[in-house]
C-alpha cells in the first residue's frame, strides 16, 4: 500500500529537477511553447458542468421524434437557439446503478453503485474528468481544476460529494468553492524570489517528510480497516507531493496574467455561474489547465432571480401548484441563458493558430437527476469540437445505453485509449462525427 | 403500530427473518414472501421465465434471500421497473392496484433491509478523523483559540451523522487547509499568551451619539430644500407657454418628470444645479428624486425625537425610515473597541430602559457586531428588556475579539431594537406609523451606556498546549531555548495534543529536525517553533483519533481511548485534564468512576459539543436552513424568532438530559422550554431573564413535545405552505422509528393538478389513486393531516388558503380559495383520530419505537459507524435499561457507555 522506495527516488531525483535543462527533457519546452503560444498545435479540453437538480421534463427536451439535425428547439433551451448547429442533445442515457433521487451529481461522472462494496454504507469510483486529466494535463501547471459552489452545493440536488470529481479511489475531491478562490488558485502571483522559492519547496518536503512518517509509524499498529482509511492520509500527502513537483517544473516561469479582473467577494447565484464560467474560460484560454469541472448552485440562482421557493421544493414541480412548475422553467432559462454565454466566450476566443477554443473544447453539461426524482434520460448536452463529435443533433440512443457510454466517447475522443469507464458497454458511435 | 422490537426493520409480509436469534456475526437475510412471489409469477413469468428472458431478465430465478449485493440489484431492477409504470406493460394485464401497492411498500423496504444488511459493519469502526466541528473544538481546548473552521468539509453530508468514521475523508487539499488552519490557531494562542496579562475597559455615553445625528441630517435637510428650489426653477421654466413645443418634444422620450428634468440643459431658462450650490457633476435624477424620498419623512421623526426627555443621560434606538438611512439616525448605537486592544475574551455591557411607549413586542434588543455591512444579518443576540428608564437593566453579553474579527466592521459593536436591521420590515413599520401619526413608530428603547472590558487571563487558566510550552519564549525577544529544553517542551505539547497519548519514538527527533532546518535556512526562533508545532496539529495521531489493533482481533479499549471517546462524545472536545488523569491511573475503567464521568461531562457547560450537534443531526434541523421563510407573509418568524425556535428543540434536550426527565417527554408533556422571544411568539407569560427555562402550559396547548414545537413544523413546510408531507415522514422516521424507504427514483409524478386551486387535502388525495405513490404515502399523509392545525411557521391556524401566481408571479386574488382546516385522519392500518390532540395522544404512548429510534441515532454517533442489524442486542439493551428507569435521558447514555461495543475497538 505504501512502499518507501518511489517516495526515497522522489526525493533524490527532486534537487536535479531544478536544473532547467533537465526540464527540456521533461517536457518543458512543450509546456512552455503552449503557454506563450508560438507554434503549438491547441490541446484538447474538456469540461464537465453539472447542475444538480434536473430540468423541466415537458419544456427542455426536444421531441424524441424529430432525431437528427432537423428539430425544433424547445423552450427551455431558447436561449441557446445561435448556438443551435453546435451542441448535440443526449437523449435516453441511465446511471443504472443510482436509486437515489436527490443525487444528480454524486455518480453523474462515475457511473459506480453505491452499494456495490459489501460491508460498506458508500462505495464510489473514478469520475471520467479524472481519467481525462492523467491524459491531457501532463503539461499544465494543474491537472485538473474542480470548481464547486460550497455550502450551496447541500440544497442543489447534488448529493454527497465535494465537487463533480472523485479520485482513483472513489474519494471526494474539493476544489475552489466560489469564483474568487478560484482565481487566486490559478492566478495568483507569487513574487518570491526562485531561490527562497526553492528553499521553501525543500522546507514543504521535509514537512511533508514528516507527516508521512508520522502516518508510517502509526499504520504499523492498526487493523485492517483503519489502515485503509489512513492510505487517504497518505494519498493527500502524494498529491501535495506530486504538485509540488510540477510546481518545481514551473519555478521561475512566471504566472501567466489573468485575462480577467479578480473577482468581487459574495457573489451569489447568477452572477457566480457566469464568473465561474468566465475563470473556466480563462483556464483554458492561458492553458493552466486541460480538465475542468463545476458543480453549479441551483438554490442561490433561485435566490439570486429573486425566486422564494427552494430548489427543492421547485424540482418537485409537478405534484403541486402551478407556480412551482413556472419557477422551473425560469431556472432552464436562466441555466440556457449561461451556457449559451460560455459557449460564446469558447467561440470569441482565439487559439494561436486563428482557431477557436471551441474547436478544441468538449462541454458535457447535464445531470444525473431528470426531474424531480427520475432518474433515467438523464439530460446531457455535448458541445465543441474538441472530441470529433457529430454537432447540431437531437441524439436519442437505444433503451438502457449507459451514460458512461457517453463519457467513454469523450475520452476516446480526446484520444484516451480507456477501454471502459464505470458500467459502460462501448461507445455511442453515433455520436461520433 | 411498531409494537413488534423487529417491526422497525422489516416489512412483516415480504421479508421475515431468515434466523429469529442470531449472534453478531450471523445477518439477518431477507426471505422473499410467497404471495408475492405467486403474483410475479402470474404477471411477469410470461415474458421474463426460462423459455422468454425479455430483455434478458427473468423473475422465475430470482433469488429467495437478498444477501448478496447482486441479488439486490436484481431485485431493485423489478422495483424501478414497477414504481416506473414499465411493467407490467400497458397491454398486459395489470395487478391489482392494492396488490401492487402491497408489493411495493414490501419490496422497497425489503431492499431497504437489504441494503442495511449488506453494509453492515458488524462493528468495525474505521479510523475516525476528527470531524470539522470536533477539530474547531480541539484547537480551542487544547490552545484557547477560538478560530474560524467553516471552510473546511462540513462532514455532515451523505444522511449519516458527522462522527461516522468511514464518511470522514481526507484529501491533500483538506491536509493544506489544516495545515493553515493549524498555523492560525497557533498564532492566536500566542497572541493570547502575550496579552494574557491586559486589563481594559472602556465607557461610551449614548447621548454622545446625539451631536452628529442633529448636524450631520441638517446638511442632508440642506440638500433636500436646495434640491427641491432647483426642481421648482425647472418645472417652472419647462411650464412657460414659450417652452411649450420643446417640452412636448423632449416628453417623447423623457416620459417622466424625472427624466424631463433630467433634460434641464435643453429647457431654455431651467436653472442649473450649480445656482443652488451643488457641483457640476452632480446627477440631475438623484436631485430630481431627492425630496419624494423618505429622506424627508425622517424629519418629522427626529424632531420628535428632540422633543424627548432623557436626552441628557442617554439616547434613545430608532426604526429605519430606509434601510441604513438617515446613517446618523440612531438605529443603532455603536461602541467601537479601539484598534490597539489585544484580541481575546471581552464583556461587553449595555445599560437600557423601554419606554412607556413600547408595547410587548418591542421590548427586545438586539446585540450585534459590524452594524453597516452586517445590516441584513441576523444579530449575535436579542434580549428582553424589563428594565425602565427610571430603572434601566444592564445586560452582560460575552464577546471573543479575534485576530480575523480585527478587522473590518468586526471591532464595531452595536445595539438596537429588535427587528431595526430587517429590511423588509423596519421600513414598512416606519411608514406604517408615518400614515397614521405622521410622525413615525413611537421610541421603544432607551440606552443609558455602552461599555466593553477586557480582564485579565488568571494564570490556572492558561490552555493546556500553552501550558506544555513554559520556560520556552515564545517571542523572538528572549534567548532561543537549548535543543534539550525544546525537545521537553515539544514532547509535553505532543502529549497534550494527542490526547494523553505519549509521543511516539522519534517523533520528537523528527520535530526538533523540523525546527532546526527552519533555523538553518534564517528563520527566527518564533516562526520556527510555529512551524513545528503546525507540523504537530497536522500529524496523523492529532488529526485522527487511533485505536490500534494490530493482531486484527477486537479488544477492549485502554483507559486513554475510552477517555477520548467518552470526552468525543459527550463534548465533542477533548478529554480534560480530569479526564486524562483518572485515564492515567486507569481508574476510568471502574464502573462506578466512569458512571460519575459521564454525570459530570453531562453537567458541564462544553455538554452544549454534543446537544447541538448530536440533536440537530438526529431531527435533521439543518432542513431549517434548507429555504427561505416568507417574512412579508409571516413577520413573527424573523431571525430571531427561527433561531429561538431552533433553540427550544436543543434547550428540550438539554433539559432532559440535565434533569434526567423521561426522553417520552418529546412526545407529549406539559411544559416547554423556552425564552422571552419563543414566549411571546407562542403567547405564554414567562418573566424575566433572558435564559431559556421551564414554563408550564395552560390546560389545552398544543405545544409541548416536539409537535407542538415551531422549528418542527416550520421545517415541514416551505416557508410558505405546510408541507404534510414533509411532516409525515419525519414523524415516520423520528417519532414512530418506521422509516418510510427513501424517495423512490422514477415514479411517474401527477400533473394532471399543476395549476389547479384545491385544498391541500384534495391534492393529497391524489396520492391514493397510483400504487406506485399510496404504497408509502397511505402511511404518511394521515399523519401530515392530523399536524395541519400548524402553518409553516410553527403557528396554530383554524383555516388555510390558497392563492394561485398569475403568469407574472403576482398572487391572482380571484383565484383564491380558503378551507378550514380537517385534521381528523385515519392511521393505516391503525386508529382514526379526531383532531391533532387526539393524534398526539396516539403517538404519546408509543413510546417503545421512539426510544428504539433514539438508542440507534446514539449508537452511531457515539461509535462513529452506523447501527446495523448486528446492533439489534444493543438497541435492545440500551433500550430496556433505559426503561427500568423510566425512559429517563441519561439513562440511555449510561447504558450505551457501560456496553462491551462503547469499550471495543
């Protein structure tokens, strides 16, 4: 579980590390050019946003019988009409193994049953942004970036979680919670000096040094069970580790400048969505990063258009009175209102080459939850044409198609060669342009 | 209903124990019913047996015990596809509904078992971190800094309590955050360390306020009549004969008078703001709006307030004719403490009167911090006046001033009256008054002085990590210490940091090299020593609490864990120095010392580390938060109101648990425990005092037990209507413990009633018609009816109405429908019930299920891993303890930490 032997190379290896020639044979020039620009065929992108409870079954899917390009757009998704021949909808896709109404994220990304480990109350697994980050990021300051809408996230529909993202081991990974920690995680300016730079990042190791035979000497005493959950303990102190190290590439490579003001602290609701989307963009566009998520508030947009009803109360439309069902599809508005938006600043802005990030972006964005508490067609719009899609379409798939079927299209797409991801039977090549 | 000790946790008809007695170690399986199993064969055979496999599902072979998670997996593939409508298909022949119905409620609770069943952890409890709440604690025992925690996981997601092992993650994000979280506190403490010997008090005279509330006003009166002379020059000009044309023009666009004057410059003849000694810049709209707003409303109210007596020796609190506006109009009155105090424990007190003028709903206070940003928040305390302004009260209120709270608006401490920050409402109160005495609401609260201190920290009060580090300087002005006296000193705060548990071999090496290198690379003794101790509050052994087992065999915690775990449990802080010293001497292993630790625990006031968290979690109030109450529709439950109702159902607790009265007490009694704004929100008199306390009911309340309290219901409802729904499931699964299974995914919802104006009952109704909905809700909604005497907000009502929202969201009053309110309801398969009265009896007596519920919601939180089927002797145990002694609260607590699990690793 926890051998000393990569750890002692590691360290070894690490002091070398600093010699900028070293870093050339690492990749660096690679990293470097795409950073500046010059010369660099665009990477590939993929984000995945979710929004937790649902939609308006009646007025946000396109009639299941108008397949192809030629459909008509349905009210809820209006507002992304100029953006028509440039998103496909999904439709039919299932999570077979959730039961649980209120979890539109929680397994969205996964695709893992929650009872699947015997002995055990909660059981998760990889998510697909995770898979795509050990392929895209490599040369990125940050593998990937999991935004989240903190404590909104509890009174969205998401379900347990603290973002859409779960680590190789089906643990929850957190991430910036509002759009000003998100701005400071990738822009922040750090003024040190390299060299007392470097002796930090020595001083951080031999802190980490420590934690790490704290927990050593610890692990050896206990059972079974517990040693399990302290391998999170040891997990955390590699991932600290394994950023340093890509920290110690990036020493002395300045802190590409933020395309956009810091924002203002407090933002709520609908005015957060669109900063996060904008930080989103602004990622990709100074390539900090290749994979992002975000687990979008739906109670504070709520709140934000001056709406009293809870959100869940909303996703509940159908049962009671009419004005909940009107909250609703104000909330598919407003949600289509943004995304179309996001798509705009992905089309507006320009690689090196002339070409868009839209070309080389792929936006899933949906839910596990339909409406209220259905769970199967899950809603899911692709766009972008970062993955080799087939755009413009009203996609309806065979009866049972596993939505991870869906994000094994993705990650073939952006050239991944996983061969599965959670219960997925292959990919949806009608999906494929 | 739940008379069966199983009934709880099987569905009598479907599923039956496999095993009536077993141990532990054996689980219980779950047995499909035969009948039911008949019916699947009649319908579904046809398609899904050995010859046709549609879909490639059969039913013939599915499994008779659900014990392996396959098993249950096909089992709820034929649930989702019943409660979808996919099957029976609509051309077969369909079952017959209360068949159906029958089938469902069995198979989604037999599942439900199932599942349990499956995830037992037969009392494994995995490594417990401490949670958010605990590791805040943790930080204030151990270094007596009170620190801000909030950012990190709440740990209370996912339906389990926050002290279960397995849902306590850790992450390097989380390990960085404890990192600085750690360093924070740390600072904090020596920063109380080197102000521990400051004394400071400070007086401010509320009269002082009077001075700048008179002059300050008179130069926004001044704007007001030179604003109101140049609209006069404008309007006068734009209504000259000559101008007629121009004008005319101009209206096209400039529909208002406002944008007209706006347009001044193009009325040849208009005055410019500069003739009435405004600038240049100024904005033409906000003179034009300056007279109409309620800027000059106020002044008739401060005149008033001028003409009062008093004003020599105090100044009185006002209502807000806008929100935060006249900023000098005395709505509240500031005390700031001065930038250069230290941080750390203040008193700050208030002395104050009502006036003759305040009636009953007036006479509260609110105490706050931060009064310009923070207008719209709910204040930090509210307090009842009985004090006169011949005999004013001086109210003591606590105050911790912390590094983070320095700055800001955080030093600026504040009164006024109760309900003056709502927005909302202040304002239309204000205006209310305005229309009738053309004044303004009358002067409710006088204030004598403000005043703010600071004492001294006596020396056997020194935290006890702080303690651990004597003889070391903690500031870079003394002498660094010998590697010696540093080592003994870092060896004590280990030990106190971990809990008793002394530092591993090579901990302290490993600690002193920490400190050494920070050294050796320049830095100063003081950051050194903060860095390594952070490394301390960031170790495994701190952030999580071991109990190593390392032959995998079970074994009987050593007296320094059962120490931990009981402190974990009872505070949610760690173990005291008492604590530690019996654990020491392992005394705390004799039955009758552990017993009169508990009773101490329990009397102590850091007990409030286990009633706030343990009964918030267990009624889940968080739903509390969940939405946002309709003040417009129900100005009574403000802030104060919501947190002083959330307040009864853990002051009940508290009560109990102080007075060891009968946990029964909850379902049905006679008295409540409430405070002045709770008494005056349920119109009962209480006295004086702002505590919560006893108050007996009158003869016919309906308050009195959890039902009759407001957070209860309001938390049934949405902040609008009730929600007997909401209700009646949490009634199932705290009251009766006879959880209905979770929300099913994928029934097909009703809308044929969107839009329609009908009673809550007849939509309810509608419940009744699809198995898929009555096989839960013919259990649920009764009992929602019979609570429908309460609104959302936690008051009695004899009618309810609906109002439909037209397409523009504006209430369409046509449309409005008023009913009175039936409670009466049948239990299914159970008693009829008359009215709520009736239905409370009938759920008072039941008292065996109640307590079953609330012995299981212990277990897991005590043990920190969920109470699973091979818990079942324990509930039992716990339970039967509990009622030779008359269900009495800490019976239950002394019975679970006697048992041989609350001793096991």
């Amino acid at each position: 579980m926890n051998t000393p032997l990569p750890r002692r190379h590691f360290l070894q290896t690490s002091t070398a590390l600093i010699a900028l020639p070293f870093l050339e044979s690492l990749g660096f020039r690679k990293f470097a050019s795409a950073a500046t620009g010059a010369n660099a065929r665009p990477p590939k992108r993929l984000l995945f946003i979710g929004f937790g409870w649902g939609v308006t079954e009646e007025s946000w899917f396109p009639n299941v019988t108008q397949k192809g390009a030629d459909y008509v757009l349905p009210a809820g998704l209006q507002p992304l009409e100029r953006h028509k021949a440039d998103f496909t909808v999904v439709q039919g896709l299932v999570n077979k193994y959730n039961t649980n109404g209120h979890y539109g994220s929680t397994f969205w990304l996964t695709g893992a049953n929650e009872f699947g480990e015997p002995g055990q109350s909660f059981h998760n697994s990889v998510s697909v942004d995770q898979v795509a980050a050990e392929h895209l990021s490599n040369d990125t300051r940050f593998d990937s970036i999991s935004l989240d809408c903190g404590a909104a996230a509890g009174s969205s529909g998401h379900g347990p979680g603290l973002s859409l993202s779960w680590n190789g081991r089906g643990k929850p990974i957190g991430g910036p919670r509002n759009p000003l920690e998100a701005f400071h995680r990738l822009f922040a300016k750090d003024t040190t000096p390299i060299e007392q730079q470097k002796v930090m990042l020595s001083q951080r190791r031999s802190v980490l040094d420590n934690a790490m035979e704290e927990a050593r000497d610890l692990q050896r005493g206990l059972g079974k069970t517990d040693k399990a959950k302290l391998d999170e303990y040891f997990q955390g102190i590699r991932a600290i580790e394994t950023r340093l190290s890509r920290d110690e590439k990036w020493l002395g490579v300045p802190r590409i400048e933020a395309p956009l003001l810091e924002p203002k602290p407090g933002l709520a609701g609908y005015e957060e969505i669109k900063l996060m989307y904008d930080i989103m963009v602004a990622a990709l566009q100074t390539d900090c990063t290749r994979v992002l998520t975000y687990r979008q508030p739906v109670s504070t947009l709520l709140t934000s258009l001056d709406i009293k009803l809870d959100s869940h109360t909303m996703s509940h439309y159908h049962t009671g009175r009419g004005e909940k069902e009107e909250v609703s599809k104000r909330r598919d508005l407003s949600q289509s209102e943004l995304l179309a938006r996001l798509f705009d600043k992905l089309k507006s802005t320009k690689e090196a080459d002339g070409t868009s990030l839209f070309d080389h972006t792929t936006v899933a964005y949906g839910s596990n939850i339909r409406t209220g508490h259905t769970l199967d067609n899950c809603p899911t719009i692709l766009a972008g044409r970062g993955a080799g899609l087939k755009l413009g379409q009203n996609h309806v798939v065979t009866k049972d198609t596993p939505l991870c079927n869906a994000w094994l299209t993705l990650l073939q797409g952006v050239g991944s060669n996983a061969e599965r991801h959670g219960d997925s039977t292959g990919v949806i090549k009608e999906l494929l342009a | 209903m739940p008379s069966l000790p199983m009934r709880s946790f099987f569905a009598a008809l479907f599923f039956v124990l496999a095993a009536c007695a077993y141990s532990a170690q054996e689980t219980p399986k779950a047995v499909v019913n035969p009948m039911h199993r008949a019916v699947l064969k009649t319908h579904c055979q046809g398609c899904h047996g050995e010859q046709k496999q549609k879909g490639k599902f059969r039913v013939d072979d599915l499994p008779e015990f659900i014990d392996s998670v396959q098993g249950a997996q096909r089992w709820q593939k034929v649930l989702n596809a019943m409660n979808s409508g996919e099957m029976p298909p609509d051309e077969e022949k369909q079952i017959e509904s209360r068949v159906k119905a029958d089938i469902l409620e069995d198979l989604a609770n037999g599942i439900v078992s199932a599942r349990r069943s499956l995830s037992d952890q037969h009392g494994v409890i995995a490594l417990r971190r401490l949670n958010r709440r605990e590791y805040g604690n943790t930080l204030r025992e151990l270094l007596g800094a009170k620190i801000d925690v909030s950012e990190l996981p709440s740990d209370t997601r996912g339906g389990g309590f926050d002290t279960v092992g397995a849902s306590l993650f850790m992450s390097g994000n989380q390990f960085e955050q404890y990192e600085a979280l750690g360093r924070e506190a740390l600072e904090e403490a020596f920063a109380l360390q080197a102000a521990a010997k400051v004394e400071k008090k400070l007086r401010f005279e509320a009269e002082k306020t009077l001075d700048s509330f008179a002059k300050i006003n008179e130069g926004a009166y001044d704007r007001v009549r030179r604003a109101s002379l140049w609209i006069k020059g404008v309007d006068e000009a734009a209504a000259r004969p000559e101008n007629a044309t121009i004008v005319e023009e101009l209206r096209k666009t400039e529909k208002t008078d406002t944008f007209l004057r706006n347009a001044w410059r193009k009325i040849p003849g208009a005055p410019a703001p500069e003739q009435f000694g405004f600038n240049n810049n100024v904005n033409p709209e906000v003179l034009s709006d300056m007279p109409s707003q309620i800027k000059t409303q106020f002044m008739a109210y401060e005149r008033h307030y001028f003409e009062m007596t008093g004003l020599d020796t105090g100044a009185y609190l006002t209502i807000p004719a806008k929100p935060c506006f006249p900023p000098h109009a005395n709505t509240w009155i500031p005390l700031v403490i001065p930038s250069d105090w230290p941080i750390g424990d203040y008193i700050f007190r208030v002395r104050v009167g009502a006036t003759e003028q305040a009636t009953p709903e007036r006479r509260f206070l609110e105490f706050g911090k931060d009064p310009v940003t923070h207008k719209k928040t709910a204040s930090l305390s509210t307090h009842h006046i009985t004090g006169t302004m011949e005999a004013p009260q001086v109210i003591e209120i606590p105050y911790t001033l912390t590094s983070k709270l320095r700055e800001g608006g955080n030093r600026t401490l504040f009164v006024r009256e109760r309900g003056a920050g709502d927005v909302h409402n202040a304002v239309a109160r204000f205006q209310t008054a305005l229309s009738k005495n053309g004044i303004g609401p009358d002067l409710a609260l006088w204030v004598d002085w403000l005043e703010i201190e600071r004492k001294l920290t006596p020396e056997n009060e020194t935290p006890p990590g702080m303690r651990a580090l004597r003889g070391i300087p903690l500031e870079d002005n003394a002498p660094a210490p010998s590697q010696e006296a540093l080592g003994a000193a870092l060896e004590r705060f280990v030990w106190e940091a971990f809990r008793g548990v002394p530092a591993p071999k090579g901990t302290v090496d490993r600690l002193l090299n920490v400190y050494n290198a920070r050294i050796n690379s320049g830095a100063k003794h003081r950051a050194a020593l903060l860095e390594t101790l952070t490394s301390v509050l960031s170790a495994p052994r701190f952030l999580y609490r071991p109990e190593p087992e390392s032959n995998e065999e079970r074994r009987a915690l050593n007296a320094t864990e059962l120490a931990s775990r009981l402190s974990y449990f009872l505070w949610g802080a760690p173990p005291d120095a008492a604590l530690l010293a019996l654990a020491g001497g392992a005394d705390l292993l004799l039955p009758d010392v552990l017993h009169a630790q508990v009773d101490r625990l329990l009397n102590d006031p850091r007990a409030e580390g286990f009633v706030t968290p343990f009964t918030t979690q267990w009624l889940l109030l968080d739903r509390l938060d969940l939405f946002q109450f309709n003040l417009g529709r129900y100005p009574r439950f403000d802030d104060n109101t919501k947190e002083a109702a959330r307040n009864e159902v853990l002051e009940t607790f508290a009560y109990l648990l102080k007075n060891n009265a009968p946990m029964s007490d909850l379902l049905k009694t006679d008295y409540v425990i409430i405070n002045p704004v709770l008494a005056h929100y349920y119109g009962l008199e209480i006295g004086q005092g702002d505590e919560y306390r006893k108050v007996v009911l009158p003869a016919g309340s309906p308050r009195g037990g959890l039902l009759g309290m407001a957070a209860i219901m309001a938390m049934g409802s949405n902040g609008e209507h009730s929600n007997p729904v909401e209700r009646g499931v949490w009634v199932l699964r705290k009251l009766l413990n006879d959880p209905p299974p979770p929300a099913p995914a994928n029934v097909p919802e009703i809308s044929r009633l969107a839009g329609k104006v009908l009673t809550t009952r007849e939509r309810l109704q509608a419940h009744q018609e699809d198995p898929q909905c009555s096989s839960c809700h013919r259990k649920i909604d009764p009992i929602g009816f019979g609570l429908e005497n309460f609104d959302a907000v936690g008051q009695w009502r004899t009618a309810d109405s609906y109002t439909a929202l037209d397409s523009a969201g504006k209430p369409d009053l046509k449309s409005k429908k008023t009913w009175s309110i039936e409670a009466a309801a049948i239990f299914y398969k159970g008693p009829a019930f008359q009215d709520y009265q009736a239905m409370r009896d009938i759920l008072a007596v039941r008292t065996e299920g109640f307590a079953r519920g609330f012995s299981a919601a212990l277990i897991e939180y005590a043990l920190g891993r969920p109470c699973g089927f091979s818990d079942e002797n324990l509930v039992e145990d716990v339970v039967s303890q509990a009622k030779e002694k008359g269900l009495a609260a800490r019976e239950f607590i002394h019975a679970l930490v006697r048992s041989k699990e609350f001793h096991s690793k």
